[in-house]
C-alpha cells in the first residue's frame, strides 16, 4: 500500500489478514488489515469492510483501537490502524488458563468501556470474544474488530462467533446492546472458569444449550455470581441494558467483594500474565533499529486531538495509472483537511498515504502547504527546510548539478552512530527460598553502526513491576555483549520475570523473559487444635497447618494407646498456605479407661517440630450379655437365675419382668455395679397359676445388652391332668371337682 512499508505479518484468519507497517513519512508504527481475496469477491463483504472503517472512524475512545485510514483500490482494500502492542485475551487464557477473579474484572472493565462507547454512539459490535480484546503490557485492555457491527436495531441476519453468541442471535434478532452484554459475560465466564460456559460439538446443541440450559453459576467465585446470572439472561430484558450498565453493576460488586483497589491488583495481574508473552508483542519482536515504539506513541498522538472521520464528497482519490482510491479521514470540521484529502491528481505531492490522518508533517492550519510541490532548488545544500513544507508533501528537491568541493579546512562530519540491532537473552535467576536473596542475570547485545557512545538503560522486572535501573555507558566497537545483574529485592515465587533494553540512539525496547522458579514451601505453624474418641474406639484428630507458599506439604498423623495399638494417616496439602484438616483412625477395641494419644508432623518440618496431644477416655456403662440361666416353680412361687456381663465396673439396672400368660405379672428391679459379671437370683409369687397357662420371666438391662432382653417361658399342666409340679390349692379345687361329679 502507498507510503506504508510492510515489516511482517501479524495474524491471518477468515476475513483477512493483519499486518505490522511503517508509516513512511513518520516512521510510526500501524496495524494494516486486508480484506482477503476470496471474502472480496462474496457480495457483502467489502461493503463490511466499509462498514468498519466507518464504525471505526466514529469511535474515538482510548478503550477502543483507533482507525486512521481506509484505502480501497482495484487490487484490495485495507485498514490502517493503531497498534497495540500487547496480546490478545486469547492468547493470555491459552498460556495461562484462569486469570483469577480481580484479573478477569479488571478486563472485563476495560473492554466493556469501549462497548460502553460504541452503544452510546448507537452501534452493536456482535463479535465480543477474547480474540477481540487486547491486553497491553500495563495491564489495560481495548477492544478491536468491529467487522460485523452494526447500527442497534438495525436490519441483519445471523452473524457472530457462535459460542459468544446472545440466544436472540442465533434466530436473527435485531441485535441491542445486551446482545454484547451477553457475550461480554461469556467471556467474564471464561476468565474465572478457564472454559466456556455452553460447550458442543455442533451448532444445533450450542444454540440449544445458548437458548434453554441452565446458567451454570456453581463454577464461579460466589461474589460475582450474580453479574454473571445478569448477564447471561435467556431474556434480553433482563440483561444490564448496556455495557455502561454492566460496568456500574460490575464496579459496585468488585468493590464490595474484593475492596476498592481491586482493580489495580487486577491489571497488575494482567501485566503479569501479558508479560510472559512479552516477547511476542508486536513491536518486540525483530523489527528495523531506527523506529521505535515511543515514536509510534508520540507520532500518532495529534492525530487524535480531534474527532477522525470519514471525509464525505471528498473520499476518492485516484493517481494516474495507479487506480488508486483512498477515504482519507480529517479533522472533524477542518476543511483544510477535506480540501487536501481531494487534492487535484495532477500534483506529485498528492498520496493516498499522505492524507491528514496519518502525516504529523501536514498541519491542518496550512492546507496550502502540500498543494504546490517546490519548484527549485534551495540557494545552498545546507538550507533548512521551510517549516511549512514536509517531507511527506513535496519530494525532496534535487542536489545543485555542480557541488561544491569540500574544503580541508572544514571535514565531512561522519555519520551519526546508530543502534541497529539489541537483543536480550540468557535470562537466570538461581531458585532460593523465599527468604533468600534474588539475584537476576542475563545478557544484552547490542550492534551500532559506529564507534560513538551509545547509552544502554537496563531494567529489571519482576510479574510486569520494575524492581530495579541501571545506565551503562557503550563506545569504541560496533558490537557489545554486556553481561547485567541485579538483586531483584523480595523473592518472587511465582509468575514471570524479565530485563528490558533501550539504547540513546534509540533501537525501540527489546525485552527477554523467563518464568520465575517456584520456592520450596516452608511450613511456618502446627497445631493439634482437637482430639476426641467417640464410642471408646473412633479417635479423630483437628489440625490446622500454615504455610509461607502453596506447594506440597506432607501432613503426618499417628494415633496410638496404651494397649499398643497404633493408626497413621499420611496426607498430601497443597495449593494454599493455611489448611484444617481431620484425621481419624478406629481402634480394633475399645479404649475403656486408657490415655489415647495422638502426634501430627510435617514435612518439611514445622519450627517447633512434631505436636502431640492425649486424652483419657472414659467409657459409659456398657452391658455385654443378659442371660436368664434356671427357671423353677414351687406352687405359686416362681424363682430365675439371671447371668449379666458388663464392660466396665460402671453401674447398669437390671428389671425383671414375671410373665404369666404372656402379661406382665410384676416387676423387680436391680443395680449392679463394681464388676463386670454377675449372677442374680430373684424369687416372685404368683397369686394364682391356672392349669395350662404359660409363665416365665424377661430379663432387661438399661443400658442394654447388645442382644436386647433374655426371657424364658414356661407352662402349667394342662386341666384334666396330674403333674407333681401342679399348685397344691388348684389341685385341691380340681379334686373336689371330680368328687362332686361322682
């Protein structure tokens, strides 16, 4: 594309591909879109192409990534826009999967602004996905790819990514502001989570699970529970109405659950995680040594000042035999630039990639500049340029035909020293405890094309934060390998770690880094805080075990009791710094009466060592066996011989119950205590016993036996009949009965 020098390409997908380029006439860095060959050709697509440029160009938010031109010619169409030099939300989640809740706010936050943007300017982006949402290195996001925006409630048919798709999206709904909403929360969801919350194979059961499943809520942080039931709503209605709806709900939950600085610990969670991608960053990677990316933010500043927007009436501009068309975008109401974007073709100094938008060397304030190119040479090969003539304008003029021979007196100055190439590499950092020093080292190369001084700034970071500067002087070669070295301050035990090169003259920021090696976990507290024994046999042990990091460490539990019966239980912590956990170990028998003891240890040890606590354990009454031995009857007079075991010398009742026609008769009761075996005769009378009547006695103990009451039954002979065990008085009324019948 005219006046833009392709450095390489960025990314490619379905619609295109992206681009790194230089802008020619400010060395700036841009991010260059192209519509590819093949969408080109489908009916629909370059007017898209249009369409988001002219979305683009209305949307001049900082949350947003900024357009600054549209170029359009017989052999393609492009975009040229702000680069971010940074990572896509996608490329942060497939490195590091979760980001954790503060994180995922702060994103969340930051693209949502640029939704908030764009509805109140009345469009719908329809596409929010991670790969729409990029992370710079501070930890700030925008948002990108406005490709299938659309004016709310305008006409449209289906379109989007279709596990970020609104339900109402999938049948062709007029697409609203909660549309977005919804798919901002999919991906708030996928932040906390690692995963999306609706996954399937095919279309027909994605759409199903978008349109009827139940919101999995149980799989994120319980704080942010609601925001995501809000956002995910079947029903459009019920959705935040907007995205500045949303971040008000989310500012208000975020602080109540995480404080009010959460979102500063979330970015600097951000910049952490974008940091281990540092190296791919656009502009991190090997690029020409003369551009930087501090020229890339200080060139393309003024060009938003004011409002961009796309110039009606005065779009087209067509060089001579090149078919070229440009939109150039101007200053909101600056006709100098609208009259200069539609610059006769005739003009040499006319470029499509000279329009306002992109040229810092055509001010507004003189359009006339760049209208007729200079005609002649300047008087002498070192006047100074007009300052209101630009390189970009007008070609530079033409040396004298006949240029004066130098003089001995006054030497040609040599060529300015420059920094061609730096490069950073050899990244160490020794792994320690936490409370070890933390030294860092690596090395810098850095290539001139001199032997003047070169001024080289190191600095060291530690998860995105400078921990440490150092300035070093370079001269007298045109190669150097500096070997750098810092004490990096408190041990960092997790997360990234990094140096950072410029050079004055300057080659841009080259940076190197490396993950930061894990501390062994230390255990900084033991502790015993319970010991129970349930039933004489069950022990269960509480302990509660602190941590410096959350590494493994072994928890050792080991029951033991006078008898000589010994339990251990060997338990693996891991993932926090403080744990409580119970352990238990059952007794073959029971305890009764003995000391049970129990020792918690860990590895690596607690300062204190091994922690051992004991308690007596003192059993309840307990009756082993209940047992009627002997049941006798002499006349009326009945006597049982009861055996009781017990299994202590605590104190049981036992209850006799006589019987006599399966009816209690009477009752005696006895306490027992002082042993653990005893035999009890009791003697009952009757007040009659007639013939063929079963009697006998149920013993009982409180507490009870294992096998519950003993009873034994027997029975009196039957009428008619003699039995020496018969009552004497039934059976003097029985003869008299068989005298008065004879």
């Amino acid at each position: 594309m005219p006046g833009y020098a392709v450095v390489r390409e960025l990314g490619a997908g379905g619609g295109g591909r992206v681009v790194l380029a230089l802008h020619e006439a400010s060395g700036s860095h841009v991010a260059v879109k192209y519509l590819s060959d093949a969408l080109r050709a489908e009916p629909g697509f370059l007017e898209r192409f249009r369409q988001e440029a002219r979305l683009l160009v209305e949307l001049e938010d900082p949350h947003v990534v900024q357009l600054y031109e549209y170029v359009e010619t017989g052999h393609g169409a492009a975009i040229v826009m702000e680069l971010v030099n940074g990572a896509t939300l996608r490329a942060l989640l497939n490195e590091h999967g979760p980001t954790g809740p503060e994180a995922a706010l702060a994103v969340l936050k930051g693209s949502l602004l640029g939704l908030s943007a764009a509805h109140e300017s009345g469009v719908v982006h329809r596409d929010y996905k991670p790969e729409n949402v990029l992370v710079q290195g501070d930890g700030t996001s925008k948002l990108a790819d406005f490709g299938v925006a659309v004016r709310a409630e305008g006409p449209t048919s289906p379109a989007g990514t279709p596990p970020y798709m609104a339900p109402e999206q999938w049948i062709g709904l007029a697409p609203s502001p909660a549309s977005d909403v919804y798919a901002a929360t999919v991906v708030f969801f996928e932040c906390l989570t690692g995963h999306r919350p609706y996954r399937a194979d095919d279309g027909a059961a994605l759409r199903h699970q978008h349109q009827t499943a139940a919101i999995p809520l149980d799989e994120v942080p319980e704080p942010v529970r609601g925001l995501v039931e809000r956002g995910l709503a079947k029903d459009p209605a019920l959705r935040p109405a907007s995205a500045a709806v949303l971040v008000a709900d989310l500012d208000e939950v975020a602080t109540a659950a995480y404080g009010a600085d959460w979102e500063e610990r979330g970015r600097r969670k951000l910049a952490a995680l974008a940091a281990a991608l540092a190296a791919a960053f656009p502009l991190n990677r090997q690029e020409p040594a003369e551009f930087s990316t501090s020229l890339a933010r200080t060139v393309l500043r003024p060009f938003r000042r004011t409002r961009v927007r796309l110039v009606a009436g005065a779009a087209l501009l067509v060089l001579a035999g090149g078919g070229v068309s440009a939109y150039a975008l101007g200053a909101a109401g600056s006709g100098g630039s609208a009259s200069h974007a539609a610059a006769p073709p005739t003009s040499p100094a006319v470029s499509p990639a000279v329009s306002p938008a992109v040229s810092p060397a055509v001010s507004p304030a003189t359009p006339s500049a760049t209208a007729t190119p200079q005609q002649s040479p300047p008087d002498s090969p070192s006047a100074p340029a007009s300052p209101a003539r630009s390189e970009a304008a007008a070609p530079p003029s033409p040396p004298p035909a006949h240029s004066p021979s130098p003089s001995p007196s006054h030497p040609k100055p040599s060529p300015a020293t420059k920094v061609l190439a730096a490069q950073v590499g050899g990244l160490s950092l020794p792994a320690g405890a936490r409370t070890s020093p933390a030294v860092g080292h690596g090395t810098v190369t850095v290539t001139t094309s001199g032997t003047a001084k070169v001024t080289l700034t190191v600095r060291f970071t530690v998860n995105g934060a400078v921990r440490a500067t150092e300035t070093l002087t370079l001269k007298g070669a045109t190669r150097y390998t500096q070997a750098v070295s810092h004490d990096l301050g408190a041990r960092p035990c997790s997360g990234t770690w990094g140096i950072t090169a410029s050079t004055d003259p300057g080659s841009g920021a080259h940076a190197g880094t490396a993950a930061v090696p894990a501390c062994p976990t230390a255990v900084t507290g033991l502790d015993v805080t319970a010991l129970t024994v349930t039933g004489a046999k069950t022990a269960a042990a509480t302990v509660r075990v602190t941590a410096d990091g959350p590494g493994l460490v072994r928890l050792i539990g080991e029951f033991s009791a006078p008898n000589g019966t010994t339990g251990r239980q060997d338990v693996g912590l891991s993932g926090k710094t403080s744990y409580t956990r119970t352990l238990s170990f059952a007794f073959p028998q029971r305890v009764c009466g003995q000391k049970v003891a129990f020792t918690a240890s860990t590895d690596p040890a607690a300062p204190g060592g091994a922690v051992t606590r004991s308690v007596a354990v003192d059993c309840p009454a307990a009756v082993t066996s209940v047992t009627v031995k002997r049941l006798a009857r002499t006349g009326t007079a009945a006597t049982a011989t009861v055996a009781v075991v017990t299994a202590n010398a605590k104190q049981v009742r036992l209850t006799l119950t006589w019987l006599l026609a399966g009816k209690a008769a009477g009752t005696r009761t006895v306490t027992l205590s002082g042993k653990t075996s005893y035999t009890v005769t009791q003697t009952f009378t009757y007040p009659r016993l007639p013939c063929g009547t079963a009697w006998g006695v149920r013993a009982a103990t409180v507490p009870a036996a294992p096998g519950g009451a003993s009873t034994l039954t027997k029975k009196t002979a039957a009428c008619g009949t003699t039995a020496l065990d018969t009552n004497p008085r039934l059976f003097h009324d029985f003869s008299t009965l068989r005298l008065r019948r004879h």
